[in-house]
C-alpha cells in the first residue's frame, strides 16, 4: 500500500507542475 501512496504523490505533485509551468507541457 505504500508503493501506492508514494505513486499517488508523484502524480499529484507532476499535476501540480504542470499547473505551475504550462509552457513545458
């Protein structure tokens, strides 16, 4: 389960970024 979580935190993080900098994506 924590293999889970950790995956659901990159992911999170990676929208977050790409909220951040539009213009790299």
């Amino acid at each position: 389960m924590i293999v889970i979580s950790i995956l659901t935190l990159l992911v999170f993080l990676y929208l977050i970024y790409a909220l951040v900098n539009p213009d790299k994506f």
